[in-house]
C-alpha cells in the first residue's frame, strides 16, 4: 500500500512538471513581454523626472523673479523715505534759522 501511494505522488509530481514544461516559443514571448513593460516603466519614469526637474526649475525662477522685484520694491521705497526725510530736515533747518 505504501509502495502504491508513493507511486501515486511520484507519478502526480511527473504529470504536474510535464504539464509546467514551457516551450521555447513560450518563453521567449514572455521575455518580449518583460523586456516591453521594463521599458515602458522606463520611459515613464524618465517622464516622470523631467516634469519635475521642470516644475522645480520653473518654481526656481519664479522665486528669483519674486525676490528681485521685493529688492527693486524696498530700494524704491527707501529712495523716497530718504528724499521725504531730506525734505523734513531742509524745512525743520529753514524754519530754525527764520525763528533765531
């Protein structure tokens, strides 16, 4: 009976890898479909980083642009708090010398 069961296993085992047995034909299809999907994976990935090299290159220039215009800003406003102030001190000088 055990001779039997381990004939019945063994002779499963032999059915099931012959069953398994790819054909060369077969393997080589499935190597093209591999190799495809890798390169499609590829391409997206290349994608993928050139957007965002963009997208980080664009955001660059947009904050160089913003802080260019804040300096430009702050020196135009500083140029005329400084002529209001030359014009404050020349008419607090004039007013001090017409009251002495």
């Amino acid at each position: 009976m055990k001779i039997t069961k381990a004939m019945a296993v063994a002779a499963g085992i032999i059915a099931l890898t012959a069953c398994n047995k790819k054909r060369p034909e077969q393997n080589q299809a499935s190597q093209i479909e591999a190799n495809a999907e890798n390169q499609a994976e590829n391409v997206t990935a290349r994608g993928e980083n050139e957007a965002a090299n963009i997208m980080n290159s664009a955001e660059n220039k947009a904050a160089s642009v913003k802080n260019q215009a804040s300096n430009e800003a702050a020196a135009i406003k500083n140029a005329g708090e400084n002529r209001a102030d030359a014009i404050r001190n020349a008419a607090e000088n004039s007013s001090s010398k017409k009251t002495k």
